[in-house]
C-alpha cells in the first residue's frame, strides 16, 4: 500500500534525525490526519532533527503562494517541545512557506 504524504514526511524527517519513531512527529502526523487528508504537508527541521516550522496547504500550491498555515516549534534545553506557535497568530491559510523564518509567530 502506498504512503500518504504526511507518513513520507514523517520518515523523512525522522531518517534525518537518526532517532526513529520521535514522538513529536508521531503527534504531527496524527494531527495532519484527522479529518483533513486532502492538505499537503511540509517540515523544516532544525540542527537536532527536531521539527521547527510545520505548514499545510492544499494540494498543489506552491512554497510561494500565500496558501499556507505555518507552525513554528520552540523547544526546551533538553530538548523538548515547549510551544506551538501560529504565523500571523492565526490558523488561517494566507501564509507563505517561503517566508516562513520571516513571519511573526504567536
């Protein structure tokens, strides 16, 4: 059976960190699942491996259309995650995943 996209990201992401199944992107996954099967995701990590920004889209726009909602991650010493924040501070999908480092999260 074929590999959702979200699934493919997931192992990406956790064959770059080297760690297995982390719980993080175990969570994200889940997440991205529920009810909204039809959303394209897409994760930059951070040095560690660690998910930093998470975005989701519909299907087929483009990094550079502002057609996305973006997550960005803050973790503790340990590393663990403390927050979730939203670009803009809203769930809205009128981001660009492009400008993700540049946006403004709260």
């Amino acid at each position: 059976m074929a590999r959702s996209g979200i699934d493919a990201i997931g192992d990406t992401a956790d064959a770059a960190s080297g760690s297995g199944d982390r719980s993080l992107v175990a969570l994200l996954k889940q997440l991205a699942d529920v009810g909204e099967p039809t959303r394209q995701v897409r994760f930059e990590n951070n040095a560690a491996g660690d998910p930093l920004y998470m975005g989701e889209a519909p299907p087929g726009a483009a990094a550079t259309a502002a057609a996305w909602r973006i997550r960005k991650f803050t973790y503790d010493a340990f590393p663990s995650p403390v927050t979730m924040l939203w670009a803009g501070g809203d769930l809205a999908f009128t981001k660009v995943w492009n400008d993700r480092a540049a946006l403004t999260y709260s």
